[in-house]
C-alpha cells in the first residue's frame, strides 16, 4: 500500500507496508514500516533494479512459541531486525500477540499460544532481539483480535477478569519488560467501543496501568471516527486517508479536537522518529547477511517442531532406513508460512524431498514424477491467487489407491505422509474435510500406505505441514510416528530432516491444546461471532467503502462465555479429554525430574522453586520444565491449573544433570477480582507442581500463604455493556 496515500513515500522501501509524512521544512523525514511475524515483507524485486531485496522467511509464530526457548527467540529477533535495518525499514510490525483462543482464527500461526505467559515471555524476548538492531516493533492486534471473520467491526464482548488475566496480559507482560517503539491497535471493537478509540485500553490499562511510553498506531484503515481515536490516545492513524485528515482538523476547528490532545500524540509520534534509523541517517547496505540467518531459522525450525507419537522409537529413522517413499502434495510443495502480511518474500524454500536429499536420503522417483506431474496440472487449471490475502487455492490431495502403496512398499524402507494446511488474514479456518478434519483422501492414503508399509514390517511417519491446530483424535494411532513440523520457514526441508535423522532432537513442546473434537473447545459455540441483524445495529453506513471484501465490515459481535477458561484452563478443570495437551512434546531420550525445594514452606513476597533434570536416557536432549500452580478459590474461581513459568535445558548428555530455578513472585498468585478492580492473592494453600506437560505432573510441593495479598489496583476500564453468563467450575 505504499505511495497510495503518502505521495513521499513511493520512493522509500518498495512493498513496505506504510510510511510517515515527512516535513522537509522541520528535518522531520518520512520513516517507513513493514510487516511482518516470520520476517520482513517487503518486494523482493524493484523496477528497473537488477538487484533483489529477499527476506529470511522465518518459521511461524506458532512453532517459535514451540520451541519454550527465550534465548533462541532473541537471536530469531536479532536476525530479523538486522533484515529491518539493512533494506532501510524503521519499524517492523510485529510480532503478532493475540491470544489462540480457537484453533479456527486464519491467523492464530502469526501468534503465539493459547496462554498468555507463553505469549508474553515469547513476544518480550522477540521484540528485545528485534529491537536490539536498533529499530523498532509494534506489538499486535492489541487487543481480542482473535477472529479473523469480519474482523473490521466484530465487537468482543469480555469481562474484564477475562480481558485482564487472558487477552492483555501477554501485552501487558511485553509493556513492562520489553518497551516496545510501537503498540498497534486493533481491528474489532472490544465491549462496544473500537479497539482504536478505546481510550480505556489505549490510555487508562496501556499508560496508566501500565506505564506504556512508546506511540500507538492504528491497524491498516482501523475504526471509524478519527476524533476518537486521537482523544483516546492513538497518536497515528495508519496508512492514513485524506479523509482521516479532515475530520481531525475540522474537529480542530470545531473543538471537538483538543490541541492538548494532538500535542500528545505528535509528541509521541515524533519521538518515535526521533529513534529512528532514518532520523539518525543510517546508512543501510541493502544486503542483510541472508547466509547466516538461514542458520538461525533452519535451527528455530527443528526447536519448535513437536513429537507426538513415536511407537517403537520409529524416529530417529534407523541409518539404514535410506530409501523414502513420500506421500503428500506438500512433500513436494512445503507450505512455509501463511498468507496475508504475514507471508515473506524469500529468495527459495526448501522442500521435504529436498531437504531428505540434502540429507543424503533417496526419495522414490516414480512417486516424486507422479506427485508433480498431478501438482503440475492442478496449479496450471488454478487460479494463482484468490487476491491479495488468500494466496493459491489449495489443492485437493493426490489419490493413492493400494497398488501404488503396495509397489512403494516393496521397495521404500520407510513412508513419510505429509498434510498440508494453509491459511492466512481475512478468513478463519473452517471446521470441517480439508481444513480442521481431514479428507476422506487423506484418510484412505493414510490407511493404504500403513497397511502396505505395515505389512512388510516398514514404519509411516506422518508429518504434520499445519500453522494451526487440526483434528488428530481419529487417526493417530494409524502411523508410527507423528511429527508436527508446523509452518517452518524456508529452511522448512533442510529442518525436517534433522528431525527425522536424529541430527537434532526434538524438545519442541505444543504452546496450545489439539482437542478430541473441534465442538470440545471451549469457544466453539460463540467463534467467530454473531453477524447482527440490520435492527440491531444502530449505524448501518459502511465504514471503508471501495475495500475488498474482507475488509468490509459487518457489525457482528462474539461473546466470550467461556471466561477464563481458555485452552489448557478449559480441559484441565472440566476435565475434558484432549487429543495432546499443552505443554505436550517428546523427545527421543527421557528425562527424569527429582529434588524439587521450595525456598521456604511460607510464601513471604518471593518465592525460588529448584528441581533437578537428568538425562535418563541414551541420546542427548533439552527438555522443557513447565512449572503449574494451584490456587485456593476463595474469593474467586480458579483454573485447576495456570502455567507460572517454565525452563528449558541446555542440551544434556545423557546421564547429565541440570537444576532449574524459578522466581515466583507475588504477581503469580493474584487473579483479578472485578469488583475492587485490583489484582489479588488469596490465603491458603498454594501447590507447584512441575511437569513435562500439563498433564505430565512430575514433582509436586506446597507452600502457605498467611495472608491476603492486594498486589496492585487498576484502572476502572473496558467494562462490558451486558452482562455476560461466564462459565464457571
Ligand atoms: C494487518 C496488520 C498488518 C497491516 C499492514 C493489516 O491488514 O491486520 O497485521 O500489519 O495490515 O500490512
């Protein structure tokens, strides 16, 4: 969208997605902002330019969440941020922070997790390592943007425990220990009120509860009333339209504007530029080193994939298992990341197959002609693009019937079976065959290759190519080994195979729950929302006329009923079986947990947890610590469980030991109590239980504390306009 409304920026960074306007009378020049979470996005080409301006494309959110590993997501951060400063971009517009509330949002792979502790601890590390290049971030969808289906005026209609404890506390958790340049606001209304002219959240939890200094920016073509948006405190209206531009000034003129008001926000903004590469003229190369961050997303890669099945020790794949038969249109075209801004321009990606020959593996070549050959045709009878957001149409799965899987297994040592997902901004997932259930085709390919490959005594590894959660319960236990290898970036091949030879062992662990069935989530009945019929809504002009059509706005609402209980919160308390639960990872060595002390029996302001880590088994690994607590209900309901933290190893040798220390403090124990509009920890007994996954309870121990804590008060902000009926224990 660059140049389309800012005449000065069409000679700044082609592809970015906006720029400031400069004043060359005040030396204020114009700073330019790309999107976006798995990399940089802007063109890769210029016009009459030989040269190229490729980005790394990192993997997805989701997977780095996966990898639990705060270190290794600042180096993906630095990594990113020096592809930032080096094609001359001020502010990269990530990373992506919503809350996965329901496996079904199209762009939960640009976000992190389910929890809000992952979220935040994530998000921190990547905004420190972005911001480390010395540009910026902006922290988004702030906040509830958790659907993507008429994501410009779906109003969210939360309590605010839920808001507090669920939705803004991972962007609560980055304000405070990470300082982010920029915050964007978000789409959707949230209790009525646009999350851009919400001076509740912009100003009174973002600033005063939270102490935020930096500058908020809307979303592109955000809200509706520019007045709003500048009293509420959203300094920059984004990519900004001559029609924001009138309304602010003729409420200038009419008082509706205060100039206090757009002192501030200028304010802000110019601070911003202040910081910016561009003020300081740094003079950027243009040529990012793309080599050595190769490295770093090739080994973000292996990090975050999960192990989830594994029978018989399948995988590693033994040295002589050399000859692969690969089923699966994405073992032949990997699906590296989604669609939308959150896609990257690379200059290559590496394929499964290429990645298995890279490797030193044989992939069958008559399988190999066969599969491109059916991809070729189906591309060719496709549309390339459904538009700007969409990407390519999928396309449907290639047919194997039992002669084609019996022939393979005869002379395959071993059948990998991809499935492919893909989606991306603008449309939400859909719950059904092809998308959150498998087809029939995959079904039936799965079947046919395991009872061919079966009986010759070979194994299947499935491998999972989603950037999202899919049903799982229905076939897992079919192939030997399950791999979710999510969206993972160019090197996404090169990655697998490290897996899959046992050069790297996996230690990724899920940062959201697979549930039995898609109607076993908590949100399922609300997601994603009620479009509201004409009678009810009060203003039926369009907003953003001339838009395409996913950004046309049709008022519609989606109530969150389920509260608090969100993913692991959900199932852990009601006890609803799940397919694999958070935290959930295998390895291919064991580890085994002992020697848990707690720094006193009495929880006095502060408390360190230490536990001791040993490699139990015969290959080296890291293995994620994942410490739960309960709480007493006493003047609130409480989740069975909610993560306090967690820890991953370094790599251990096996028979090696390491201890783990966590800090719990007294913001761990509090919930937020509406009614006093404060943060509080009840007396009693609290339980620490440290797991390897939220069901995996290894150690447990308890301490008291003697009395109420009141941690801190808050504003008196976002509260609902109806009351809403919250699932309870
Ligand atoms: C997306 C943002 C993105 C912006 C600029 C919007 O449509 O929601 O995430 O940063 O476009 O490309």
């Amino acid at each position: 969208m660059e140049g389309l409304f800012n005449p000065d920026a069409k000679d700044l960074v082609a592809g970015a997605a906006g720029s400031t306007y400069a004043i060359p009378r005040l030396g204020i020049p114009s700073i330019v902002v790309a999107d976006g979470p798995a990399g940089l996005r802007i063109s890769p080409t210029r016009k009459n330019d030989n040269n190229t301006y490729y980005c790394t494309a990192f993997p997805v959110a989701t997977l780095l969440a996966s990898t639990w590993d705060t270190e290794l997501i600042g180096n993906v951060g630095k990594a990113m941020g020096n592809e930032v400063h080096e094609y001359g971009v001020d502010v990269l517009l990530g990373p992506g922070m919503n809350i996965q509330r329901n496996p079904l949002c199209g762009r939960n792979f640009e976000y992190y997790s389910e929890d809000p502790l992952v979220t935040g601890k994530i998000a921190s590390a990547m905004v420190n390592g972005v911001e480390s290049e010395g540009v910026g971030t902006s922290i988004k969808h702030y906040a509830a943007n958790n659907a993507e289906t008429n994501r410009m005026a779906l109003n969210v209609i939360a309590g605010t425990r839920t808001l507090r404890e669920i939705y803004l506390r991972g962007f609560e958790r980055v304000v405070k220990h990470a300082q982010p340049w920029t915050v964007m606001s978000s789409y959707n209304l949230i209790n009525g009120t646009y999350a851009s002219q919400n001076y509740d959240l912009l100003t009174k939890v973002l600033r005063d509860d939270w102490g935020f200094s930096g500058m908020v920016m809307t979303d592109w073509f955000g809200g509706k009333d520019p007045v709003a948006q500048v009293a509420a405190g959203n300094d920059l209206l984004m990519p900004g339209t001559p029609n924001q531009t009138k309304a602010i000034l003729e409420g200038v003129k009419s008082g509706k504007v205060t100039v206090k008001d757009l002192d501030r926000n200028v304010t802000r903004i110019l601070n911003l530029i202040l910081q910016s590469p561009k003020f300081k003229g740094y003079k950027y190369s243009n040529k990012p080193d793309l080599k050595a961050h190769t490295l770093v997303a090739r080994q973000a890669a292996s990090e975050g994939m999960v192990l989830l099945r594994n029978v018989n020790s399948a995988l590693p794949l033994p040295a002589e298992a050399k000859k692969v038969a690969a089923f699966g249109n994405s073992s032949y075209d990997i699906i590296t990341g989604g669609t939308g801004s959150g896609d990257v321009n690379e200059a290559y990606s590496v394929s499964l197959v290429e990645g298995l020959q890279n490797a030193g593996f044989t992939i069958n070549e008559n399988l190999n002609a066969l599969y491109s050959a059916y991809l070729k045709t189906a591309k060719e009878g496709k549309k390339k693009s459904r538009g700007f957001m969409m990407g390519s149409e999928p396309i449907a799965e290639f047919t194997i019937n039992s002669d084609i899987a019996g022939s393979m297994a005869n002379i395959s040592d071993v059948a990998l079976i991809t499935i492919g997902r893909n989606s991306g901004e603008g449309y939400d997932r859909s719950p059904g065959e092809g998308d959150f259930q498998l087809t029939a085709v995959e079904k039936e390919t799965m079947k046919v290759v395991a009872d061919a490959f079966h009986a010759k005594g070979k194994k299947v590894v499935v491998i999972l190519n989603v950037g999202g959660v899919i049903e799982t319960a229905s076939w897992k236990d079919i192939p030997d080994a399950i791999l979710l290898s999510w969206q993972a970036g160019q090197e996404s091949g090169n990655s697998i195979a490290d897996i899959l030879t046992g050069k790297v062992n996996p230690s990724g662990k899920l940062a959201c729950t697979f549930p039995v069935r898609y109607e076993d989530v908590p949100s399922s009945k609300d997601f994603p929302g009620k479009v509201l019929a004409v009678t009810e809504v009060k203003d039926k002009k369009p907003e953003n006329g001339g838009m395409p059509s996913f950004m046309n706005p049709k008022p519609a609402e989606d109530v969150y009923s389920e509260g608090i209980y969100e993913g692991y919160r959900y199932y852990s308390t009601f006890n609803v079986p799940v397919s694999y639960e958070f935290g959930f990872g295998m390895s291919y060595t064991s580890f085994e947990y002992s020697n848990l002390k707690l720094s006193s029996p009495k929880f006095s302001g502060k408390m360190t947890l230490t536990a001791d880590v040993r490699n139990s088994g015969k290959s080296e690994g890291k293995e994620v610590v994942e410490l739960y607590i309960t709480a007493p209900a006493k003047s609130i309901d409480k989740p069975a469980i909610e993560l306090k933290g967690f820890a991953k190893t370094r790599l251990l040798k096996p028979g090696e030991t390491q201890s783990v220390v966590f800090e719990v403090t007294k913001d761990d124990l509090a919930s937020f109590i509406p009614g006093i509009s404060a943060w509080k920890a009840d007396s009693g007994s609290y339980t620490v239980k440290l797991g390897s996954s939220s069901k995996e309870i290894r150690l447990t121990g308890s301490f008291i504390l003697a009395s109420d804590i009141t941690v801190k008060k808050e504003s008196q902000s976002l509260l609902p306009q109806v009351k809403i009926n919250e699932l309870k224990p």
